[in-house]
C-alpha cells in the first residue's frame, strides 16, 4: 500500500499568507492532489498504487498548497481531484489564478461526484475540469484518462475546445483547397517512382488489386471512394467481424475498430503500414475534393453510422484528411479510447484554419513511424 501523505498546516490566518506544509516527498513516486477525502472511494484501488496521495483538507489551504507548491515539491502532480461537496465553494476566479502562476496549467482537473447531477457537472466546466466522473472508477482505468489530458493540455488543448457551436454544413475556404492542390499535385510528382514500385512489390507477394478501395464517410457524411494501396489479404474484409470481437483496440462501445498486430496484413503490407506509404493514394481523393491534406479521418460506413448523436455528428463539421489532430497526438499509442479520439476531432473543427494545418502537417512528420503495429 502506498504511504497516506497528508498536509501539516502550519499558518493559515489568512488568503494572503502562504500556508506552510510539512510534507516528505518521495522523488520515485508520481503525486496525486484530492481535495475532499470522499472521492477516495470513488476509485477502486488507489490507495494500492504506486503514487502519493496529497490531501488538500480544505479549500482555503488547498490554494495555499498550490500557490506555494514549488517550496515543497520539485514536480508538478500528476492530477488534482475534486469531489462536488467543495466544488461550490471553490472560486474559479482564485482557482484559475493560483494554476496559472504555479505553472499547474498542464495539470489535469478531474471532478467526482457520487451521482449523476447536471447542475455540479457545469460547476465542473467552469472551473476548467477536464472530466467529470458520477460512478466508481478502477484506478488503473483512470490512469489513461489522465495521461490524455496531459497530453492535451501540453499540446495547448482544453476539454472546452470540444464544445462547438452547431454549424449547418463545412464549405472548404478557396487557400485551404488551393493548398490541397498544390501540395497533392506536387506530392504525386515526387512519389511516382516510389508508386511504380510499391505497386509492383504488391502484385509479386500476392494475387489480388494493387489498391484497396472502401466506402468512406466524410465531410458533412459525404460518402466517397476511399484508395489506399492494398497492404491486407485479398479476403480481409471477410475476417473483421471475428477480429472485431476479440482483438480491437478500442473496447469502449466499438465506435472504431483498429486491430493490433492485425494477422489480415501482408509481409509488403506491414512495411508499408510502419512507413505509412500505404496514405499515399489519398492523394488522388485530395485532388478530385473527397478529402483535405489535413483534417479529420473518414470513417468506414460501419463507424460512420454509430457516430449519429449530436456530439459524434460534430467530428464530421471540418473536412475529411490524411492527418488531423488526433493522429498527431495519439497514433500508436494503445490505451487511445474512442471517446478520446473523437474530442480531438471536435477540436481540429473548431480550430481549424491553415496556419493550424501547417503545424498538424509538421506535428505528423515524427508520428510517421509508428510504435506498435496498430
């Protein structure tokens, strides 16, 4: 069982003076920050994990603690937990001040609660909470989330960037699919020896098309021909639905299916995926207007129609890319859930612009080779 690290207050006569703390930090062990001890029982196992628990009492030396973290600690905490019994009484103004001068801004905010209340949830978003949890959590499931949010705020993202206002329809702006077409053209120039012989290297492993073509979902649900060069066995297709079940990636409601170390791909296939040459015939979507250099991915059919509530149609208000936001950010990384991947998507629509894809297209370039065969 970890070691149950508490704050010794020492001086708290008033918001003004620093609140001294007493604590022995372990430099081996990540920190966790609470405020209000009942959250604890909302997650299953914490108390048996590797991390120091921070009590922060109350909240008047909660702020103390955060405001004079950097006297006691020589890393920020990993996250700060909150439970709704003090969630009322925590002024955002105060709370929003104390993390932007203690450097917290990258720290996730998660707010518990032990049931389901739409008044305390928008209490949660005011104070810039980036989840919002009313049912018990195991802890080591609870982890990735936090991993996420970190990675989201490093990347200078928030959870209320995926809030988006209801738009009608995407129209492409006249740069962006200028843009599109010189980059495309001029791609396609400087690939064509490399097509000439992936197309060859295809057709001597195995019998079958040299491209694979499926049916997409993009911008505004807009259904395309979607080309890629073939990098699985001819009869793939008729395999997904047993590999769905037991080797997706995703296995939080099936929204998206991504099979590691997936047995359908060929030895040509793997190279290509690992090298992703197998993304350059989108190139021909993105002259003919099907899809944009950046932008966010269009969906098999089978995920496209799941996506039908108001919050999923969103992803689908930006123009359909070979890369896009959550590519950049979470390609290759296993525990990426599909809620995740989706919050990245609705935040490229609302953030979308060229200066935004000319920093995506950079971001792409170290994501290129994967990590994990996914």
């Amino acid at each position: 069982m970890s070691d149950f690290i508490s704050t010794e207050v020492l001086d708290a006569k008033s918001d003004d003076q620093i609140v001294t703390v007493n604590i022995q930090e372990d430099l081996n062990q990540p920190i966790i920050v609470y405020l209000g001890s009942e959250l604890l029982s909302n997650i299953q196992n914490i108390l048996d994990s590797k991390y120091q628990l921070i009590d922060g009492q109350n909240i008047e030396k909660f702020i103390s603690l955060l405001k004079d973290w950097s006297r006691h600690f020589h890393t920020l905490p990993e996250v700060i937990l909150i439970h709704d019994s003090l969630l009322a009484d925590l002024s955002k103004i105060k709370f929003d001040e104390v993390k932007k001068k203690s450097g917290f801004k990258t720290v996730p905010v998660i707010v518990f609660s032990n049931q389901l209340n739409k008044k305390v949830k928008q209490q949660a978003w005011s104070i810039g909470a980036d989840e919002y949890f009313h049912e018990p959590i195991k802890f080591k499931s609870l982890i990735p989330r936090i991993k996420f949010y970190k990675r989201l705020k490093a990347a200078g993202f928030s959870r209320q960037d995926a809030i988006l206002k209801k738009d009608k329809v995407y129209k492409m702006y006249f740069l962006k699919r200028s843009f599109d077409i010189a980059v495309a053209g001029t791609a396609l120039l400087l690939f064509s020896p490399i097509l000439i012989l992936v197309a060859i290297a295809i057709k001597l492993e195995s019998k079958g098309p040299i491209f694979y073509v499926s049916r997409r979902a993009g911008t505004n649900y807009k259904v395309f021909n979607f080309y890629k060069f073939r990098s699985m066995q001819v009869d793939a297709d008729t395999q997904l639905e047993k590999l769905k079940e037991t080797s997706n990636q995703y296995q939080d409601g099936n929204q998206f299916v991504k099979i590691k170390n997936d047995p359908r791909v060929t030895r040509i296939g793997d190279f290509l995926r690992n090298s992703s040459l197998d993304e350059i015939p989108q190139l021909f979507n993105v002259l003919k207007g099907d899809m944009s250099i950046v932008g966010n991915r269009p969906l098999p059919l089978y995920e496209a129609k799941l996506l039908t509530t108001d919050n999923h149609a969103e992803r689908f208000l930006g123009p359909a890319g070979i890369t896009g936001l959550w590519q950049t950010m979470k390609r290759g990384k296993a525990e990426m859930s599909a809620e995740e991947r989706i919050m990245l998507d609705r935040i490229y629509v609302r953030k979308n612009s060229l200066l935004f894809d000319f920093k995506l297209m950079l971001m792409t370039i170290p994501a290129l080779i994967q990590s994990e065969k996914v």
